[in-house]
C-alpha cells in the first residue's frame, strides 16, 4: 500500500515539473489572436480595374501658379495624367474651359509666379472635349528645358469640379486644405490655423476636402529638417484629429508627402499619431501625395493613383471616400521614430541631375491580398525593392520584395514592434516611393477603447470668433470693406450679405 502511494506521488511530482519546465515556453510563445483585417482595397477587381494617375493639388497663374490654364492641361496631358483637380487659390474651378473669377489681390502677391500676370488662357471648347475624351490630337509637350513628354495612354483626363485651395492668403505660416465638389471659398482669405471653418462649410454643402501639407502650419520657420523623427506636439495631433472626427464623410485625409517633401518629412509621424486619436474612435483618414505644382519641372513630383471600374467623377469620388487608392512620391525625406530613412540612401539632387521626376517608373502596387484566416497580407508591386509595414507609429518590418511580393504574417514572432491598431505598409524603389492607406487590426472579442480628443480653443478658434463678429458689426454692411472685397478680393459682397 505504501509502495502504491510512493509512485503515486511521484508521478505527480513529475507532471508538476514537467508543467513548470513549460510554462516559460507556453508564455513566450507566438499570440495566437484572431486578427479581423479592415482593408480599404477590399472590394478591387485586381484584374479588371484600372489605376489611373491623379494630381489633387495643382495651380495655375489664376492664382500664383506660373502656366496659363492652357499650357497647364496640355501638359498634364502629356505627362499621362487621367484625373487633374486644378485647385488654385481661393479660386473655384468651374472647368479649364471657363475664365476663372480672380482674386486680384492674389495676383498683385505673387506677381512674380504667374509670369508678372501674364494673360489667363482658359482651353477652347474643342481642346476641353478633346481632353476629357483622351481624343486631343497634340498629345506632345516641350518644356521651357527642351523636354520631350508625349502623352502614351488613349484615356481622357477628367476635370474634377470646384477644386479650391481654402485659406488662400494667411499671415505667419500656410494653414492650407484643398476642397472639391462644393460651392465654397471663392475669394476667402481665410483666418490664420483656422482648418475647422472651411472643412465644416465643405461638409455642410456635400464636398470633401483634405488637409495640404500641415507641415507648413506645424514649422512656420520652414525647419521641419531639424525635427525629423521626433513626435509632433499633442496640440496639432488633436487638433487635426477632431477635424476628421468631426467631419467623418467629407474631411477625408490628409497629405502626408507634397512636392519635394521639403516641409511635408514630419507629417507621416503626425498621420500616425493622428490614426492613433481616430481609429478607437471608428474614423480612418487616408494619407495622399501630391504635386502642389507651380512651374512646369513640379508638376510631375508627387501624384496619386487611384483604383477605378471606370474613369468617371463618381467612381473617382467613390474611391477618394474608400481609400482605394496609393499616394506616389519621386522625393522622400522622411525618418522613422526608429532612426530609419524611409528611402534608405536618397540624394535629392539626384532626382534633379537625371530629371527622374519627369518618368512613372515609380513604385506601384498591383495587387494586395487579405487572408482573413491565416492573418496574412500579400502585396505584390512594380518598380519598388523594399517593403516597410508601421503599424501604431512604429515600424515593425521592413523587407525585400521576393519576384516583387512580400507577406506580413501577423503571427509571426520576429517583428521590431507589435503589430497593434492598425497596420500601413510604403513601397520603396530607385525612382521613388508609394504609400498605401491603412487597414485597421480589430481583434476577435476585443474592443478598442475611445480615445478623449478635446474639442481646440486656441488661438484661431479666438480669431475666427472676432473676425465674425467684426463681419456683422463693421465689416459687412460697410461701403469701404465692400470696395476692398470686390477689387481685391474679386467678389460681389453685397450678394453674400445674407449668406
């Protein structure tokens, strides 16, 4: 009997070593949560659509761009563009056909960009139709350099209605978004950081609008070089980020890559730390790229491709509300929170020396592929040779592209950081760089919890306040204000005395 009790006891013994030698083991082992991935290009027919190159943010001599409205389409044309959002400032597009309605003042500013005020040349009606068709015959453009571009594509080129840049003319620093689709801004100065007025009057009349490189906002001394890699002040990071919780269906996202990205190399960080207030809160912004072009070698630095059934203005629109599209930059100055370059090795003055901004050989992705049961992503691409996936503002894994793909597996146990919240992933090549919105990572059972952005008293929400004031007191119903308005600013003020 005693014997019997000895192995007893000994087999248990064992079994709790045993259990102890394994739990370390069983704590370090890989998470084994359900990821339910929500994927923007969920919903692409890979192979039945079409990407179609787009510039959201571009100018002409209407405002201080230096091309007339002529020259600007003839050569957006031929540098292969199929969707062109002319967005002067306080300017409302109303078709490259129609002589804009300037802001003179504008002009008299930026005598200098637009040629001294050369002549505004709105297209030809046939030239227009021509454009839109992709019937236009000169399909050929030289540059002031001797440049050949030839337009190589037999698509048209849409012309999306109302473009406006908004806060056309604030002191200190840009605070700058562009607009679509709304009757809204024409010869508004706007009000120094005040983003909330135009995207709340934007969403009221069904446009949507996206925020231009806040950079300029965040660094008014142009010194966004000596901050790269660093995290941005909470101020902007709730301020931005109420403007999309406020505005969800038409303050859609932000640029987060304009032009050189001289002034724009902070703000992938400020999207990332933007996601982070939002996405608890159920809003997804999407990131884009593009031009902000005011010369002929700009116009072709940073565009937008965007994934379509068809190019037409409501499928365009669709895709800007989806985030079905990737934001394409030939310049990339940007630093991880890590240390690391985005585009490892960049020289600038490369990109010049070759007039590489002048090819499309930049990176694009073709196809992405979610596997919902294995957690897995797969995102095959053109022209790149390195993937980075950020995931909560961190990079979490960068790898070479394999016969151009690579999968992140969200159970893998070698990642720099956990993958949490959400997930964004950049292409990145010799001629450039490509950034893809981001998919959030719900995880089955679990919740996020809401994240507190408080509603920003600052300083242009007191100026907006007294300017308003200062309007129906002084301002609007004074005969001296309304001569300024109508020779400076272009507008007939006793029209909007009522609105």
């Amino acid at each position: 009997m005693i014997k019997k009790h000895k192995k007893v006891l000994s087999v248990i013994l064992t079994c709790a070593m045993l259990l102890t030698l394994a739990l370390p083991a069983l704590a370090s082992a890989p998470s084994e949560k359900n990821y339910i991935i929500e994927n923007p290009y969920d919903g692409i027919d890979w192979d039945a659509w079409d990407d179609y190159k787009t510039q959201l943010h571009c100018h002409t001599n209407a405002s201080d761009g230096f091309l007339p409205v002529q020259q600007f389409c003839d050569m957006h044309y031929a540098l292969n563009y199929e969707i062109v959002a002319l967005t002067d400032h306080g300017t409302l597009n109303r078709g490259w056909n129609v002589a804009p309605e300037i802001v003179p003042l504008m002009r008299i500013i930026k005598k200098e960009r637009t040629n001294n005020n050369a002549p505004i040349i709105p297209v030809d009606e046939e030239s227009y139709q021509g454009y839109l068709n992709g019937t236009n015959p000169d399909r050929t453009y030289t540059t002031t350099d001797g440049d050949l571009l030839e337009r190589t594509t037999t698509n048209g080129m849409l012309d999306v209605p109302l473009g406006n840049e908004q806060n056309m003319a604030t002191p200190f620093a840009d605070c700058h978004l562009t607009s679509y689709w709304a009757e809204y801004g024409q010869g508004y100065a706007g009000v120094f950081g005040d983003y909330e007025t135009p995207c709340r009057e934007v969403a009221e009349r069904d446009g949507i609008t996206f925020l231009s490189h806040v950079g300029e906002y965040v660094y008014p001394d142009k010194d966004s070089a000596d901050h790269v890699g660093q995290k941005i002040d909470e101020y902007y990071v709730n301020k931005f980020a109420r403007i999309f919780l406020d505005n969800p269906d038409n303050s859609l996202g932000m640029g987060i890559n304009s032009a050189t990205d001289a002034h724009t190399r902070c703000d992938r960080i400020l999207y990332d730390q933007i996601l982070q207030k939002t996405i608890p809160n159920g809003v997804v912004p999407w990131g884009n790229t593009f031009a902000d072009s005011h010369n002929e070698t700009s116009i072709n630095d940073a565009y937008t491709m965007s994934w379509m059934p068809e190019l037409t203005l409501d499928a365009f629109r669709t895709c800007l509300e989806k985030g079905q599209f990737f934001s394409v930059s030939h310049f990339s100055n940007g630093v991880e929170l890590n240390g690391m370059e985005e585009m490892p090795g960049f020289v600038e003055q490369d990109v010049y020396d070759t007039e590489a901004y002048w090819l499309d050989n930049t990176p694009q992705v073709t196809r992405i592929t979610v596997d919902q049961d294995a957690d897995t992503i797969t995102v095959e691409g053109v022209n790149a040779n390195i993937i980075t996936w950020v995931s909560n503002g961190n990079v979490i894994k960068r790898e070479s592209l394999e016969n151009g793909k690579a999968t992140l597996d969200l159970h893998n146990d070698e990642f720099l950081d956990e993958p949490y919240l959400y997930v964004r992933f950049y292409l990145s090549g010799d001629n450039g760089i490509c950034y893809a919105n981001p998919m959030v990572l719900n995880v089955e059972g679990e919740e996020f919890a809401p994240v507190d952005v408080p509603k920003t008293y600052d300083l242009p929400w007191f100026l907006r306040g007294l300017v308003t004031v200062l309007d129906v007191a002084i301002f609007k119903f004074n005969p001296i204000i309304w001569i300024f308005k109508y020779f400076g600013l272009g507008y007939n003020p006793i029209e909007r005395i009522f609105q």
